[in-house]
C-alpha cells in the first residue's frame, strides 16, 4: 500500500528529471568570461573539438551542425568554400557519412584567446577511411577553427581545412 502512495510522487518527479536531463549537456563547457586562464581555455576546446569530431565520426549530422552559427564560412584547399551551416552539413552527409573519420593529431592542437570573441584553434588531423585504408591511404591536414561565444554557446564561424596531403607512414 506504502508503494501505490508513492507513484504519484515519484510521477511528479518525472517532469523535474526531464527537465534536469534535457538540460545536461555532455559537451558543456565555461562561459568565455568565466575561463580565467590559458589551461581552461585549451581545456575547453580540447573538449568542444573533441564533441564536434564524435558527432562528425558517427554522423550524427544535427549534433554536427550545432557547432555551427547559420552562416558558417568553410575554406577546403581541394573542396573549395562552402556557405551556410545546412550546405556543410549536406556535404558532411554526402562525402564523409560511412567514408572518413577524423582524428586530431595528438600533440599539435594550438589555442589562443580572442577577446571578447571566443577562441582560435589550429591543429593537424588525420582522415582514414575505415575499411578502404589500403586503397584510400590516411590522409592529413591543417585545420583553423574560429570560435564564438555568443548567447551562452560556442560555436565555429569560419574554418580552413588546407595542406592536405598523404600521411607519413
């Protein structure tokens, strides 16, 4: 009896929990003025390009796109310039779903500070293709991601993907 008196309860919970958990975001990373310094900073966006790759690896195309600002400018070196966060994300779809992953080469991320803007990331990465690596061979690149903090998210504005060549072996 103790037990039926409890469901109502715990059914107004449920509510509260939903609420708690569609909040709770596991990319969640510091305000840009809350960062007091350059190890939080590198911090944070180790962890937003780590969250923006996973969903680019699992081609989960709306997490993907929401590390974008609508008119995100994207500048390849062999795909050309890509405008608008809807054309990226239908190319993420077409060309790289199923065919590439991406991997950060460990060691050559760089951040630093824009103010009162966000952040600029550079890096190299690595692209394989899973199950065609003795066709397609690991390709690498350079990469510049700039990052806004803007109405309490960071997203990229611009981005250059460039040096694209084949990866020593």
């Amino acid at each position: 009896m103790k037990m039926l008196s409890a469901i109502p309860k715990m059914l107004l919970l449920v509510p509260l929990l939903a609420l708690l958990a569609g909040q709770a975001n596991p990319q969640a990373v510091p305000a840009l003025e809350s960062i007091k310094s350059q190890e939080e900073l590198d911090k944070a966006i180790t962890a937003l390009d780590a969250a923006l790759f996973d969903s680019y690896n699992r081609c989960d195309l709306e997490k993907f796109a929401s590390f974008f600002v609508d008119d995100v400018e994207f500048y390849h070196d062999q795909g050309g310039v890509t405008l608008g966060k809807d054309k990226l994300t239908d190319s993420i779809k077409k060309n790289i779903c199923g065919k590439v992953t991406r991997e950060l080469v460990p060691g050559t991320l760089q951040v630093h500070y824009m103010k009162g803007y966000g952040a600029v990331e550079m890096g190299v990465h690595r692209f394989h293709h899973p199950g065609h690596e003795d066709t397609e061979g690991v390709g690498e690149g350079k990469f510049i991601h700039l990052w806004q903090y803007k109405d309490g998210a960071w997203k990229i504005t611009r981005a250059i993907s460039y040096d694209h060549h084949a990866a020593a072996k």
